[in-house]
C-alpha cells in the first residue's frame, strides 16, 4: 500500500456515508451513499467503497479495492491491493458465534491481491483467498483457495484455472504450469 494523505479534501464521501474521526483514507477513494467506515479503519488509495458499505474497526483495505454494494467487511479481514468484492458478499469472522459470548474470538481472513468474489458469496473465517484467484457468485468459501484457482459452489471447489487477466485457462492447464492465457502471452 502506498504513503497516504489522509485530509478529506484528497477522498470523497458522499454527504450520508458515515466516516469516523481515525478511520484512514487514501487519496483518490470514493465513499457512497450510507456506507460507514469505523474509526481505525484503513482504506487505500483509488477505492470505491459502494453504496451501504459497512468497513469495521481495524479492518486494512489496499489500493484499487472495489467493494460493491451490501457489503459488510468486519475486523479481522485484510484486503489487500485490487482485490473485487462483488455485491452483497458476507464475511464471517468468529468460528463459534454466539449471542453475548465471552469468548468472542476474531479469526482473520485475508484476500490477497487481485482476487475478486462474485455475488452473494459468503467467505468463512480462517481462509485465504489466493492473489488472482476466482470465486464465484453465490459461493460458500470453507478453505483457502490458491493462486489464480476458480471455486465455485456449496461448498466451494475447484472447477478450475484463471489468467490474471480475469479469462479461464484450458482445463489441462494446472500448476506448476504457466498460469497465463494467450492472449496475455502473445502480449508479452
């Protein structure tokens, strides 16, 4: 993540977001309607933070990060640079929940750069989304997924590879092989 200028004349929230006094913001990010950022949150730079964003205390979101619309993102979870969040994705962050427990205990999950999450995904805590990797929408995410690997499903499996550009890779194609379309090596 890059040095941030955190004086709100270098982000925009749109006059219903709620942004707390210590929540972070990089230059660049835009805040939509009735999303909230807690204090001590810390947003990168060039976000879009959509409409009715929930960004929790101690959260980390890198530079690029587009989070769609309904997203609750909870303490525990570290996004890191150009990761997508699709519409409506659920994040958990206690293996055990309960209401009014003592024993409440954060499990961290990590989305590493460049993954995105389709739709109405729902990642459980402890997992690392993989830099590149796929889920698809409508998802239930128990494990962690690999590098450039595609899941999809309840629970969420393997169907198969993706370039970093987004497109699929042949389904022969599987690591330790190159992880590249033709279309990004015929560019190279």
């Amino acid at each position: 993540m890059t040095e941030r200028d955190t004086s709100p004349a270098t982000w925009r929230a749109h006059e219903t977001a709620v942004v707390e006094p210590g929540a972070v913001i990089g230059s660049g990010t835009q805040i939509w309607h009735h999303s909230h950022v807690r204090a001590g949150a810390t947003i990168g730079s060039d976000c879009t933070i959509s409409k009715n964003v929930y960004v929790d205390e101690g959260v980390t979101i890198g530079d690029r990060v587009k989070i769609q619309n309904n997203v609750s993102v909870y303490v525990g979870v570290t996004i890191e640079d150009g990761a997508f969040i699709g519409p409506s994705v659920v994040f958990t962050n206690d293996l055990f929940p309960r209401s009014g427990s003592d024993h409440w205990e954060v499990t961290p999950t990590i989305v590493r750069t460049g993954a995105s999450i389709g739709a109405n995904a729902t990642i459980v805590c402890g997992v690392e989304l993989g830099p590149w990797s796929l889920v698809g929408a409508g998802s239930v995410v128990l494990r962690t997924v690999e590098a450039q690997e595609v899941v999809v499903g309840n629970p969420a499996r393997r169907i198969g590879w993706v370039c970093r550009c987004g497109r699929a890779l042949p389904k022969d194609i599987a690591p330790p092989a190159s992880l590249v379309c033709t279309t990004c090596a015929s560019a190279s």
